[in-house]
C-alpha cells in the first residue's frame, strides 16, 4: 500500500454533464456535487482515496474537505469531517441547522455520525458504498429514529461520475503497486 | 440553555474509591477511568456536559479530551474526538491498533464511529447512555460484523460514579437556569 505523500497521481477528466431539461434545483445539486468531485480529485492527487465534500448555507460554499488520512495520519481527516469543522467555524455555532453537505461517496459511520451531531438537515451524496456506508447501505445513521435528529437523503447525484473516478484511482493504485513490487529500489 | 463560556461551575468531589481485592486490571481500569473523570470534570467547570477521554497505550496515557461542543462551537470537540487526535500525533499514524480508549458515558454515534475508524482495539466505559450510546444502547457501532473492525467493550467501570457526576451537573444547571430566569438582567 502506498502512503508516502511524495505520490502524484493524475485524475481523469469527467466526461461532458447535460442539465438539459434538469430543474432549477437538480442544475444546483449538480454544480455543487462538481464543486465535492473537485475536492476528491486534490485527494486522488496525493494518493489517498478520491472523497471530497462541500457544505452549502444560503447558496454559499462554507465549508470544503477532501480525504487526507494518510497524508494527515488521523482518522479523523476524512471529506466530511474536515468540511464541518470549517462550516462551524463560518457559521460560528456546533449547529449547522440551515446547511446541505454534499459528498462523493455515502458516508461511514464516523462521518454519518458527525452529520447528525451537527445537526445538517439534508446530505446529497454521488456513488453508494454497499461496503463501508452508513446512509442504509451497512447501517442507517442518518435515519434512525431513536436519534434526536433525522437527515434526508438524496442519492445518486453524478453517482457514476464518482464510481468511476474511485475504481479509475484503485486501477492506477494497483497497477503502481505492482511495478513497485516487480521493481523494488 | 447556558453557553458562554464565563460560567464557573464546580464538580462535587468524588467519594473514596476502595480497589480492595481487585485483580491488577481492574486497578488499572479504575486508574485511567479516574484520569477520563478529572477530564470530564474540566468539562463541567466550563458548564459543557461533563464527558472525558483517555487513550492509553504501552501503560501511557498518549491523548486525553473533554466535551467543549458550546465553548470551541463545533460539534467535533467530544472528548473521544479530542483524544483520537491527540493519540494520532504520538502514535503517528491514523491507526491506534494497540491502544485502549477509556471514556465516562457510552460514545454518540460519531464517537463510536471514529473509534471504529481509528481500529481501537478495546474501549472501556462508565455510564451508559440508554437515549443516545451508540455502544448497545440505541444502536451497536462498536460490534458490527458487517463493519471491518470490531470493538470489545467493558462497561460499568466507575459507572456509578459518572453517572453520579452527569446528574450533579445537570441539577446545578437547572438551577442556575431557572435563578436566570428568575432574575433576568
């Protein structure tokens, strides 16, 4: 596994988005989601997996993150949390009540947990984690009704844009680590 | 609801702990609990919900936190969260495969999420939190077998105690909220 932070890897574009005929909110879904893929794409850069996040409060971004976790060495550097430590910081209260997160991946089950400690009324995430996720994939911590707070959900907006950009990251990871186990310096 | 940051409040001082007949483990566990209540105690001078944290690893404690949600304004500063941060810069690495997380009331499902995130191996809690723990109570986060990392968990060390600590707390809170009300300046 690589972690070093000397890696620089190189996302693909993404391909040509129509909002043709999209209404006036699925047109603000997809610019913001644009805005989380280009945070994913500075974590892809550093070798980490591609996730980024964007918190929006009053048609503003307020908050922005992308996965730094082995670059940072913490597990607490995933997109989301970073995200909402800057958007309190912005808004200046732990509540972030009025606030949309939008995200790349479905979130685990420390994120999903922050996002309802911080009281985010609504998450929009791309691509579904069946794996790891806790918006319904493994667990619903967003949705649980013994908790004090519900979020709703949106899914799959730009989902296969941020599918394809994970599995274009763990191709190329593999294929660099292969040539470094077959050429060891 | 109090949350500047001038308010002074005192916590009652623990009555005498006997460890008569304790095996050296549970010496120990009593040992770093006591830590994690004099970090919830600074919690409570500040009027935060008194919740503290320590990680403790090779016989050390490497990372101690409190609950400051109101005073640092964002919903990140539990005391797990404070103490994984800390923990990560000793251990220098985002894994703490070989630490134990001593903490006064069952983990939120955030806390309890970034345990599961840092692969925490063992957590050792006093309180239990029936309306929001997410270490059995309202949800088990700690042992998911479908999650890649399970949690063992032994409950009820100074239990008593820190719930005893919690209650005290929240009296003289609503108190003070009902002397404010009273006498508005």
């Amino acid at each position: 596994m690589i972690t070093n932070n000397d890696i620089k890897m190189k996302p693909k574009a993404l391909g040509r988005i129509s909002t043709k005929g999209l209404s006036e909110e699925e047109k603000l879904d997809i610019k913001y989601m644009k805005a989380a893929i280009a945070q994913a794409k500075k974590a892809y850069t550093l070798g980490e997996v591609p996730i980024g996040c964007v918190i929006v409060y009053d048609g503003k971004i307020i908050g922005r993150g992308y996965n730094r976790r082995n670059t940072d060495k913490t597990p607490l550097a995933h997109a989301e949390i970073t995200a909402i430590k800057r958007a309190g910081k912005v808004i200046k209260d732990w509540r972030l009540e009025d606030c949309k997160l939008y995200v790349t991946l479905e979130p685990c089950q420390m994120c999903a947990g922050a996002i309802v400690q911080a009281r985010i009324p609504e998450v929009i995430m791309a691509a579904e984690n069946p794996k790891a996720g806790c918006a319904g994939s493994v667990m619903d911590i967003l949705n649980n009704p013994d908790f004090n707070h519900q979020v709703s959900v949106k899914k799959g907006i730009l989902g296969d844009e941020c599918a394809k950009l994970l599995k274009d990251f763990f191709v190329e990871l593999r294929a660099r680590n292969k040539a470094q186990k077959g050429n060891p310096q």
